[in-house]
C-alpha cells in the first residue's frame, strides 16, 4: 500500500527515547516525510504518570533543549502516536510487534538491562532471566528485554509478518551484537528452535552510538514549559541542546530517511562508539563519582572544581586518546566538547544520575583502556583514579553514609559489602571478576589501584568534602 504508514516500535518510553529517537523522527515529518510513526510502552510497570500523560495528549509532548550558555528553546513532539499502557502479558505490544508494518523494533532499557558479563555471555541464572525462560517455555511474554522480544518475534513469525531490524538505542559498545548475543543465548535456553533459525534469517541488529544528556524530568521543568509556552504538560522533559546518532546502515524491511535529519549512516561505528563511551561516558562517572566524594550534588559543580576537572582532562589526555589514536575524530577537540557540555549549569544533571550503574559502567567504560594499556606496558596510574573513586564511593554505601540512594542493577549487594568488609579492599575490589573479567587481580592493576585509592582519600579529605551533598 503506497500510503502506509510504517511503524517503528519502541520498548521503553523513558526520557532519552523521547529527548532522542523521537526528536529525530519528528524533525523528518516536520520536513513533510510522514512514511513512519512511532509506536511505544513500557516492558514494566513504572513510568504511570507519565504514560498517562503521554496518553491524554495522543502521545504529543514538550522537550525544553539548554545550550551550556543558558539559552533554552522549546519543541512540541508529535512523533509517537500509539502508546500502549503496561499490562501483565504485555498482549498490545506483542500485537503491535507483530503486525506487517512494524518494520523496526528499537528498545532503551539502560545498560544493565542486557544481563550480560563482559565476554557477552547471559547470565542465565539471574532471577529475571530465568523467569522469563519459563514465562516463554509457557507462551508467556517475559518483562525483560528478552522476554518481550522473544513473545514478539514468535508472534511475527506465526502470522507471517515478515523480516524487522532490531535496534539497540542503549549507551552500550556494540549495542546491536550484544542484544543479538543475549537474545541468542535465551532463545536457546527457551529451547524453541523453530523461532531461533527464524530470527536468524529475517532478523538484523546494526550497532548505534547515541548521545544526548537528559536528567530526569523535574517539576521545575513543568512550571517552566507552561511560563514559556501557556501548555502544561505533565510529561514535559529536558535535555541539552547537543544531539548525535550514529548508525549502521543495516536494516532488514526498510528505515526513515534519517540522514535527511542529520542522523550518521556509517558503514561500522567503531571510532564513534569508543570515543563516547571511553572519553564521554567514562569522564562523565569520573566527575560524578569524584563530585560525590567532594560533597557536591550536579555535575556541573564537579566541572568547575578544578581538582576534578584535572581528573578528567588527564584520564581522557594521558590515557584514553593515546590507546584510541589514530581516529577518523579530532579526539582533543571531542574531549574539549564534551567538557564544555558537562559545564552546563541548566541541566541540573546530578551525581547521583550519573553516578548509578557503577558495576555495569566500569567493565564497560573503564576496563577496556586499562587493558589495552596493560597489553603495551603503559602506565595506568590515570585511568586507575576512577576505578578507585567508584571504590570509595562504595565503601560510602557499604557504611551507609552516600548523600544519595545507590542504584545498580548489575551489583550483587552482598558481594559489594564483602569487597568493602574485606581485610584488604583494594586486593578484594581488584579480584571481583564482575568488574575486572580477565584483568581480575592482576598485579599491575592492583598496585595502580593501591596508589589510586591513596590519592582519592587525600582528595576526599580535601578542600569542600565536608560540605553536604544532597
């Protein structure tokens, strides 16, 4: 039919999908192009108000965009026009998922999302995976993102509705091959062959690099989109002014013409992909966990103490730029970027946002550096500092003494306690094969992490640590 509208369903209608993905779809139909719409809902019961929001406004709302010199704009998307409420069986979204003209299914569920240790492999055990491998096994959809992505595809391939990409919008290396690596390895523990040759065949999982920083929605958000617009919407949302995708250009039953909107149709993400999540993301948690220790609350306090901001000036100089040079990226002026970027007082953007994920964020920001590092025989006494930060801002957990609540959704509470009841806590921290994999009490890494722990609590003994932090 030459007048359908094809749709891209989206798995977690959280902020960033809809400070990014969105954004990008509306700007293509504001151009005139309306060839696809999104359709979205949570795998989850969470996001009520919001949800709510979103669906007594046919899914239109507000995002206010701050550039790091304070000038704010504001833009009424119009993108998603199907939201589909939570509800056990997550039965409308395995519909949608099923039927011919969804041709892409894209997900946001955070990094921690994926249950995967850092050689890809699924934790199989964990209580929310094995509860979807039976969910599945009884024909039920799951609430992980595999649970649902599974009743889906089994939907689409008994009623014929041919081939769909899937793609990762998650701040992950390699997000597409590590939601085929872990929907790959639970459809086999499902034991449902027939579904797994046909995701084989009519499935494809490009990698992406996404980036836009978007706190959490405020209230002040609200009360500022009315002042400046006389609407007011409850789901009204904030993000900085800079955005970027990157994507690969490997999709199975079609795409929105996204380069017309400025969106990055590469053949491989490779040099992307590194120089955001090594230099922005991994200098990111370095100025939230040091901010932490420092007793301030926003991101941008952090950036503008210059003991922190040395911190992440010379982890991304001394250590990160040099293991990724040669680069197709001016990697001196994206760190420059991206500092300029945290610099932004608007955002509000807190430590305790930034900070959360910690077991997942360091294997997969920090790690890699220090092993390439290691493997030349370099120094890793700069990157070492953040690993360290995270371990005393784990010890403030561990005694109860974080000016904030600790969110991980990779962390075994009771094994993070151990590292910090240990004997020695930096031997028993640089053991933990969650966090280290293969580097796991390598020598090297012990004594760098030894000497990082002593410099963090000389600077947390330091100038403004005893101011309060909430």
């Amino acid at each position: 039919m030459p007048n359908e509208v094809l749709t891209m369903l989206h798995l977690g209608l959280g902020s960033f999908h809809r400070a990014h993905q969105a954004v990008y779809l509306h700007q293509l139909m504001a151009r005139g192009d309306r060839r696809w719409a999104l359709a979205g809902g949570n795998l989850r019961p969470d996001m009520a108000h919001t949800i709510d929001a979103l669906r007594a406004q046919q899914g239109h709302y507000t995002l206010e965009t701050v550039t790091p010199e304070g000038e704010r704009e504001y833009l009424l998307v119009e993108s998603i026009r199907t939201i589909v409420p939570w509800e056990p069986g997550l039965t409308r979204l395995v519909e949608l998922g099923a039927q011919p003209g969804t041709r892409i299914i894209s997900c946001t569920v955070t990094e921690a999302g994926y249950y995967l240790d850092p050689s890809l492999s699924l934790d199989r055990v964990h209580a929310e995976i094995a509860a979807d491998i039976q969910a599945l096994r009884q024909g039920r959809a799951g609430s992980t993102i595999y649970g649902a992505l599974a009743a889906i595809l089994r939907a689409r391939m008994r009623c014929g509705a041919g081939p769909v990409t899937l793609l990762n919008c998650d701040n992950l290396r390699h997000n597409g091959d590590r939601l085929l690596a872990g929907l790959t390895a639970f459809l086999q523990e499902v034991g449902d062959p027939a579904l797994t040759r046909w995701v084989e065949a009519n499935t494809s999982t490009p990698n992406a690099m996404v980036d836009r920083i978007t706190p959490r929605p405020t209230a002040e958000v609200v009360e500022r989109v009315r002042a400046a617009t006389g609407r007011h919407d409850p789901a009204a949302l904030m993000a900085e002014s800079f955005i970027q995708w990157v994507i690969e250009d490997r999709f199975t039953n079609g795409r929105p013409e996204w380069e017309a909107v400025s969106v990055e149709m590469v053949d491989s993400v490779d040099a992307h992909e590194e120089a955001k999540i090594r230099l922005l993301n991994g200098t990111h948690s370095c100025i939230a966990w040091a901010g932490t220790l420092a007793g301030t609350r926003y991101i941008h306090e952090g950036v503008a103490d210059a003991r922190i901001r040395r911190m992440a000036h010379d982890y991304a100089t001394q250590n990160v730029i040099p293991v990724l040079s040669p680069s197709p990226i001016d990697l001196g002026a994206y760190r420059d970027t991206v500092l300029h970027r945290f610099a932004n007082a608007a955002l509000q953007d807190t430590n305790q946002r930034v900070a959360m994920d910690g077991y997942s964020k360091l294997p997969g920001f920090i790690v890699p550096t220090i092993a390439q590092r290691l493997a030349r025989n370099d120094d890793i006494e700069a990157v070492a500092l953040l690993p360290a930060l995270f371990l005393a801002c784990l010890h403030r957990w561990h005694a109860g003494t974080l000016p904030y609540e600790y969110q991980d959704q990779a962390m075994d509470p009771a094994a993070a306690h151990a590292i910090c009841a240990a004997p020695d806590p930096v031997a028993a921290f640089a053991a933990d094969r969650v966090l280290w994999g293969e580097l796991a009490g390598h020598s090297a890494l012990q004594q760098a992490l030894r000497r990082a722990a002593a410099r963090v609590d000389a600077f947390a003994r330091g100038p403004g640590a005893a101011r309060g932090g909430r």
